[in-house]
C-alpha cells in the first residue's frame, strides 16, 4: 500500500469533483492546464493522507478590479 498523499480537487460552489485521489504532480499539472479557469487554490485536512483542494471558477474580487484597471 502507497503512503503518498492524495489530493481531490473540488469545484467549491457546486462541489463537483474535478480531479480525485490525484499525487501531487498530477494536481500540478491539473492547475498548471487550469489556471486561468480557476482560482483560489484552498487546501483542507492537509495532515491527513488524503487532502481535499477547494478552487472555484468565480474570479476574485481583487483580480477583477486590477482587470477592470488594465482596460
């Protein structure tokens, strides 16, 4: 049996799983292929053997404002 940690990613409004019991180069790679889709990477339970990643596809109020400034 593998002792390395897994990682689901979870869409957090609907909580749809996007990626589950994935390593973490596979969730590297996950957010390396979605980075301009989702946002907030947020991880829970990060001292259990298998964490859950939260990420939701709304764009921060922070990112929208300097958006709105680069017009």
């Amino acid at each position: 049996m593998s002792c390395e940690k897994l990682y689901t990613i979870v869409l957090e409004h609907s909580l749809e799983v996007l990626l589950e019991a994935a390593t973490m180069e596979q969730v590297e790679a996950f957010w390396d292929a979605y980075d301009t889709r989702y946002f907030g990477l947020r991880m829970e339970e990060e001292n259990s053997h298998h964490a859950r990643v939260i990420v939701t596809d709304e764009i921060p109020e922070e990112e929208e404002e300097a958006e709105l400034c680069l017009d």
